[in-house]
C-alpha cells in the first residue's frame, strides 16, 4: 500500500513538472514619459530670500516631470511669513502645481487661505504669483472676515490677504459686531 501512495505522489509530482513556463502579465498601457524624474512624499520645502524665511510648503506627494518643467502636487499645505519671519497666512489645498521656470503656484481644489486677522478665502483655483507675490483666481470666491462676508468672481490680493478685491461681487454682508 505504501509503494501505491509513493508511486502515485511521484507521478503527480514529476507529472506536474514540465517546460511550460509562467510569463508575467506586462502592462503595456505604462506611459514612459509620464514617468517622474524625482518624486517625494510628506515633502517639506522652504522659500527664502536674503536669509529670510517667505514660506513653507508642506505636500503628502510631489512629482516632477522634467519635460514638463511642472511639479505637481497633492494635499497641499504652505505657511507664508511677514518680513519679520512671523507666519502670517496659510494655504491649503487638495492638490497644486508648481511652475519650475516662473515658481508661480497654482492651488487646485477646496482652497483655503486664511491670514493672522482672521480674513478667510474659499476657491476652487488659486494662482500665488512668484515675482508679485500676488494671489488670484477667476474663479467663484468667497472671503469672511470679523466684519464682513464678500462672494463674487475674479479676485486679487497680497499675498498676506491684507488687501483684496473681488471684481465682480455677487453678495456682501457686513457682521454686526456683538456688544
């Protein structure tokens, strides 16, 4: 009984040897130029100018496409500072795009900037330019502030959100302080 069960082991085992080999599936859809040349995760970037510290960027992932010349970037984070160094507004944003020529950023999806005075601005798009140190969108936005509430579309502020206009206003509100 025994020679049975090793003859029968045996010839399933040198049965289910054989030349067949198995071939890994190869995905053929992989596109080779939209390869990163450099990627990181849970980045954290600092702007300077003349040893001063402008701004932090925080980002879960970034990805560079060298032909591109873009970096894109995904849950966005950035504190910007005053000239003395103290933080003075901070921007989210789901995800960005950086201009590697121009360094201009762009924020993309639920955008949230909100400056130590308690001003709050709400878009879907947001464009930080680099060299005015400017932000704007021609998108619908909508900015509340201890003592007012604006919505309306195409806006431009400082950076620091000290000093905007919203160029076509489809609501204002002013808040009644409580005494």
């Amino acid at each position: 009984m025994k020679l049975k069960v090793v003859i029968l082991f045996s010839f399933l085992f040198l049965h289910s040897c054989s030349d067949d080999k198995v071939k890994p599936t190869i995905n053929f859809e992989l596109n080779e130029d939209r390869i990163p040349v450099q990627e990181s995760w849970n980045s954290r970037i600092l702007f300077t100018e003349e040893d001063k510290i402008k701004a932090v960027l925080f980002a879960n992932h970034l990805a560079k496409y060298e032909d591109e010349q873009k970096t894109y970037l995904d849950t966005v984070k950035i504190n910007f500072y005053d000239d003395e160094g103290i933080p003075s507004t901070t921007l989210t944003s789901k995800r960005g795009l950086v201009d590697d020529i121009s360094k201009n950023m762009f924020a993309i999806d639920s955008v949230v900037v909100v400056n130590s005075d308690g001003v709050v601005l709400r878009t879907q798009e947001l464009t930080w330019n680099n060299f005015t140190k400017k932000i704007t969108s021609n998108k619908f936005v909508r900015i509340e502030s201890p003592k007012e509430i604006i919505e309306g579309y195409g806006f431009e502020s400082d950076q620091h959100l000290n000093k905007y206009v919203i160029y076509d206003v489809t609501y204002s509100a002013e808040i009644e302080e409580n005494q």
